[in-house]
C-alpha cells in the first residue's frame, strides 16, 4: 500500500536520517547515527553567509557505545554543519549518556542530562532512533536461549503489535500472554 497520490508541490525541506548498528572486536556495540537536513534553495545565514540549495544546513553525528546490557560505555556526538557559529558545542554534552541503560525511560533519562540549553535539538532528535536501533542490533544477542526471558519481557507492550493481550504474544511468549482465553483458564 502506498500513500495517495499528492498535490503538485515544490520541494523545500529534505531531512535524511541513518542509523546504523555494529558488533565491534572487543564485543561492545556501537550504535552511529547522522542527520543531515538541507534545503531546495539558497538559504540566507547569520552574519551574511549565504547556504547553497543543497548543502547541509545541519549535519550532526552521534556514536553510543553500549555492552550487552545496553548499558552506554561511553557517547559522542559532533556537529559538522549548523546554521550558526555556536553550534558545534551543542554536541560536546552528549558524552554525559554514558552510564545510562537503554530500556523503558532512557529517552526520559536522556533528556534530564541534555534537555534545554544543555544540548542540540537536532542530535536530541536522533535518541529515539538510536535507542531503537540499540534494540534491533542487540537483538540476536539478546534472543539467545539463555537470554531470551529477558528479551521477551523487555519487548512485551512495548508497542501495538507486541501487546500482552495480542495474537504476536499469544504465539511466541505464551507464558506472558494476557488476552480474554488466559483469563478463562
């Protein structure tokens, strides 16, 4: 299924976004992530500057570094293109996610260290991908038989298609299934 079709339009924004998950050799996992935004037409900056249609008007980089727990070993970010000079330093407070754990309230965690002024609105925006992304690359890892109880649990109600009451959980965690037939059992 596809989108309707749409109006004629004129493109004006574009934002790309990827998130990309690695097992590295000394077995810790690192989670990368870029956002880069750029416009269909010259764009006019601070202090006279002038942005070519095109060109990034905001490129950020954000790298977690997390065990098999997902528990952030350390956390970067760097600002490569933004539209104003104090950008850049922006990115230097992400490296205070280190010690967080990825699972339910990470994203609320996240943001008592980096809400507001003390972090980048663009590279903010990146967590709950990168969060995501944590879970996906770290889900053959934690789906082995001796982590699978943990795995299950984790993923339980976490969205519509794994509610404790739905048929995905009916299937595969039994044992964690709430629907109306458990109940009459």
């Amino acid at each position: 299924m596809s989108l309707s079709a749409p109006a004629t339009r004129t493109p004006l924004h574009r934002r790309a976004i990827e998130v990309n998950g690695y097992h590295r050799a000394d077995g810790l996992y690192d989670i990368e992530a870029e956002i880069t935004d750029t416009k269909s037409y010259e764009l006019g900056l601070s202090g006279g500057r002038r942005l070519p249609a095109g060109a990034p008007l905001h490129r950020m980089l954000m790298r977690l570094t997390v065990d098999e727990d997902m528990l952030i070993i350390a956390a970067e970010a760097v600002t490569q293109a933004g539209p104003f000079a104090a950008c850049p330093t922006g990115a230097e407070s992400f490296s205070s996610l280190a010690g967080l754990r990825v699972r339910p309230g990470f994203l609320r965690e996240a943001m008592l260290r980096l809400g507001g002024t003390a972090g980048c609105t663009h590279i903010r925006e990146l967590l709950q991908q990168l969060a995501t992304v944590v879970l996906q690359t770290m889900y053959s890892v934690r789906n082995r038989p001796e982590n699978s109880a943990a795995a299950a649990a984790q993923m339980v109600n976490s969205c519509h298609a794994y509610a404790a009451d739905g048929d995905v959980v009916k299937r595969r965690w039994p044992h964690l299934y709430t629907g109306a037939e458990q109940a009459a059992d």
